[in-house]
C-alpha cells in the first residue's frame, strides 16, 4: 500500500480552501488526469455532516479508467473524507484537513491506496509521490486564480 502526507501554509481562508477541494464537479477543470467527474445525490448524516458519492475518470495516455468514492464533508471540523467504493483499486482513503490561520490556513493531505493489478500498482509505486504533490499543487493553482 502506498502513502503519501503533505501539509502547506496557504495564504487562503480554511473555507475557501475547504469549498474548493469540496467542489468535485469541478476538478476535470484543474486537476490532472482527471477527465471527468459527476456528484451523485448528497445527503446529511449525523452532525451536519455531507455524504455523496463521486465518480471520477482518471486519463492518462493509453490508461483509462473509473472509480467511485464515497465523500464525507465535514464543515465543523473543516475535514473532507474520502473512501473508495468500486473501481481498479484494491483500496483508497484519504483526508483533507483545513487549519484556520491567522493569515491564511494550513491544508493537510493524506492519501492511502494500492491497486488490484500488479502492472498499475508498479507504475503507481514509481510516481506515487509526484502525482501526490501535484495533485495538491494543483488546488493551490485553483485558489490562486480563485482567490488570489
């Protein structure tokens, strides 16, 4: 199973980082690799808490493939929550966790997966960190066309 945590000081509020990450409609728009996204019915659990289901279709080069996620928006505790569902990995969690500053706001990201074929989880284990890092350079991209 691959790992990655990353943490970043942005000069963005903790909500507008938390809205943007929660906007998965959105990411075909920014992200790489991502080409399509849909967002299925969101419903309240406890706490106030926002559960949906995304869909997302990863591209890149010859690889094409769908996967589905189950998304918890928690706005209390500014964390977002993701875990797989269906799709070519084994499995998948990850966490967005947004700090409030008193000049902007500490992201915090952590991901866990591994992959069900032994040929993508071996191209996984090469570029795992990178693809990790530019994911989370991406959203700060975003908030600076966005925000800045």
């Amino acid at each position: 199973m691959l790992e990655h945590y990353e943490a970043r000081i942005l000069p963005y509020s903790a909500m507008q980082m938390y809205e943007l990450v929660a906007d998965v409609e959105s990411y075909p728009d920014f992200l790489p690799w991502i080409a399509k996204s849909h967002v299925g019915k969101t419903i309240c659990i406890e706490n106030g808490k926002k559960l949906f289901h995304a869909d997302l279709v990863i591209s890149f080069k010859l690889f094409r493939e769908r996967f589905t996620s189950e998304v918890v928006l928690d706005e209390d505790l500014m964390v977002i929550d993701t875990k797989y569902v269906t799709g070519p990995m084994k499995n998948m969690c990850s966490q967005w966790r947004f700090v409030e500053l008193d000049d902007g706001c500490e992201v915090n990201f952590h991901v866990t997966f591994s992959f069900k074929s032994r040929v993508l989880q071996f191209g996984a284990n090469m570029f795992f960190d990178e693809v990790a890092r530019r994911v989370v350079g991406a959203f700060e991209q975003r908030a600076g066309k966005m925000y800045g």
